[in-house]
C-alpha cells in the first residue's frame, strides 16, 4: 500500500497582491489613487472636504510610506501601507 498522501497545493502566487514601483505610473493615475484613497478613509467620517487630503497622501506616496499595490485577481490598484494592513 502506498503512502502517496495528496498534499493541500498552496495559494496561486500569481494571485497575491504586491507592489508597483510608483515611478511606473503617470501624475493621473497616481492623483486618482489618492483621491479614492482620501474618499475612501476620510469621506465617510464627517469630513467635510475629504480630498483636502490628497496633497499629503501624495506626499506619503513620495516617502514611500503608501505604496501602490496591485491585486491580480481583482485587477485593481489601491494605495496602502507596505506592510499591507491599511491607513498610514
């Protein structure tokens, strides 16, 4: 009798999300990225002007405190932190 276990297959790399070099990217869609990003975290929380804060996530973006990042299976990009957990 064999032994021959089938093993679990791990998750398709193909499918995780990572990181674009934002230098890859032109000056629209990088304001577009920041502009759902400020919508995103500061448009539901009773801020009166939540794109005010588009100079500052583009400015985090440049320190690379944001990062883009790129889901395949979604075919999206978002800004987030480089850890990946979210708002900076």
């Amino acid at each position: 009798m064999s032994n021959d276990a089938v093993q679990p297959s791990d998750a398709d790399p193909r499918a995780e999300k990572f990181i674009v070099d934002a230098g890859l990217l032109t000056s629209e869609q990088l304001e577009g990225l920041a502009e759902e990003y400020c919508t995103r975290y500061h448009g539901l929380n009773d801020t009166e002007s939540p794109l005010a804060e588009r100079e500052r996530v583009l400015g985090a973006v440049r320190r690379k405190e944001l990062v883009v990042w790129f889901d395949p299976v979604e075919n999206t990009a978002s800004l987030g932190a480089p850890s990946g957990n979210g708002v900076f």
